[in-house]
C-alpha cells in the first residue's frame, strides 16, 4: 500500500501549479535562445535576441504574478518530520531560484538599455527604459556578469531541485512530485486538508 504522510496530502494551489510548469517550460527555452543568441551565427542572433528579451519580460511578469499569489495563497505546511537543516536547504533553494528568474531578466533589460536596443514589446507595448547609460560602462559589466553566471547558476541549482525532488519520492514513495505539483486527482484520503 502506498505511504501517506502528513507533507504528502498538501498541495499547492492550482494557480501556482500551472505557473511553475508554465515557467519551467518557458525558462528552458529561454536558456536555449541566450545560448543560441550568444553563440549562434551573426544572423541567427540577431533574429533571436529580440525573442530572448520579449520571453524574458513575460517571464518576469508571469514571476511576479507567481510572487504575488504565493503571498495571498494557502501553501502546504512544512512536514513536522523533515529536520529543520533539510527544511531551511529547501526554503533557501526555493527563494535562490526565485531571486534568480528575476535577476536575468533584470540584468538583461540593463544590458538591452545600454545596447540601445528596440524595447517594444507586443503592438505599441514598449517597455521603459528606467535609466540613461551613464558613460562608464561598469554597471554593463555588471549586468553582464549577473546575467551570464546567474543563468549557468540557475542551470546548477534547477538540477539540484529536481533531484532532489525524485529522491525524495523514491526514497519515501508517495508520489511527492505528483502529490504536490501535479494535477492527478487526489484520492480523498490523500487530499487531507
Ligand atoms: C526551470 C525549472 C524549475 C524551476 C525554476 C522551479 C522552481 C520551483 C520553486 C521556486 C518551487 C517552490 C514552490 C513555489 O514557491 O512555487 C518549486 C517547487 C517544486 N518543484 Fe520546481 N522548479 C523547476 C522545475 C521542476 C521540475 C522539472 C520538477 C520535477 C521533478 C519540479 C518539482 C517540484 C516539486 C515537487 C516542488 C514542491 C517542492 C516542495 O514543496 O518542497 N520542479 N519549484
Ligand atoms: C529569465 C530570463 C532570462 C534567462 C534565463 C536568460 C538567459 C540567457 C543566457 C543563458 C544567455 C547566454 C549566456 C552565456 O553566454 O553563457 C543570455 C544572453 C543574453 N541575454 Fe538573456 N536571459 C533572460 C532574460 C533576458 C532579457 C529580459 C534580456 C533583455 C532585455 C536578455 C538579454 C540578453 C542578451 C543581450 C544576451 C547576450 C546575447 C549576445 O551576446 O548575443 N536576457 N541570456
């Protein structure tokens, strides 16, 4: 019979389940376009990169949509058996990726102002440019380095998050990832509170 504890009943809402699939799609076509941006012919860059900025600033908006609901929504309660070290790992895992899928798009818009690059979004939507280039080009470089290492980051710490998450439904065979992400219908027992 399979395991039904306490954490696995809890799930989160709904909102919060399509937008975490939802960006995590996105986010893995992003990366391929930077790349592909960055290391790609002449040509093909220059028709990517405005994809890149315009699926950037969505995925900013959809983040802190995400951010937003989180706040106001009931989330599932922290298991009273998970040892309070693993439970902050989990916390600070899960907040360095959010400060980090806002970071890129962040860094990005700092390096789109300063390339003077167009910032029109979708029809007439242009996204404001927040700032004049100063001269000094340092907080380019900045950017730069926010942008480039923050996204090989966010490579290294997704895969940390999915690896632990299988772990931990091999290891305790609930169905974690299901149990709190997905969309199967719960059994009534496991729907708890
Ligand atoms: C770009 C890819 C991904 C990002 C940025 C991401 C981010 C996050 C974040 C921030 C949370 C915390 C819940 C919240 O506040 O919304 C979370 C939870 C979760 N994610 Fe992901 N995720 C990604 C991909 C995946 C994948 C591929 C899996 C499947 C193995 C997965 C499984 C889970 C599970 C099971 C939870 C619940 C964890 C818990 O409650 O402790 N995630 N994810
Ligand atoms: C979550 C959103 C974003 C992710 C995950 C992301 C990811 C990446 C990646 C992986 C690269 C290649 C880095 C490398 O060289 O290793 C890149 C490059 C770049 N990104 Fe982003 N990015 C995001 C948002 C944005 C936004 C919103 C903009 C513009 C407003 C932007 C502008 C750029 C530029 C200009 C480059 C350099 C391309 C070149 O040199 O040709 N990015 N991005």
């Amino acid at each position: 019979m399979r395991a039904v504890t306490p954490s696995a009943v809890a799930r989160y809402p709904w909102t919060i389940r399509v937008l975490h699939w939802l960006l995590a799609l996105l986010l893995a076509v992003q990366v391929v376009l930077g790349l592909v941006a960055e290391y790609g012919a002449a040509q093909l860059s220059a028709m990517v990169l405005p994809l890149h900025f315009q699926l950037g600033m969505v995925i900013l908006v959809l983040t802190a949509l995400r951010l937003c609901l989180r706040l106001v929504l009931p989330m599932p309660a922290a298991d009273p058996a998970e040892p309070p070290g693993l439970r902050l790992a989990r916390s600070a895992a899960h907040g360095l990726l959010y400060l980090l899928v806002l970071a890129l798009p962040v860094s990005g818009h700092v390096i789109w102002v300063w390339m003077g690059a167009d910032r029109t979004l979708f029809g007439a939507l242009k996204v404001p440019a927040l700032f004049v280039p100063p001269e000094d080009e340092t907080g380019r470089a900045v950017a730069w380095y926010v942008h480039v290492y923050g996204a090989w980051i966010l490579l290294g710490l997704v895969g940390l998050h999915i690896l632990a998450a299988v772990l931990r439904q091999r290891a305790r065979r609930d169905g974690f990832i299901t149990q709190r992400m997905g969309f199967k219908r719960l059994q009534r027992e496991e729907r708890g509170s």
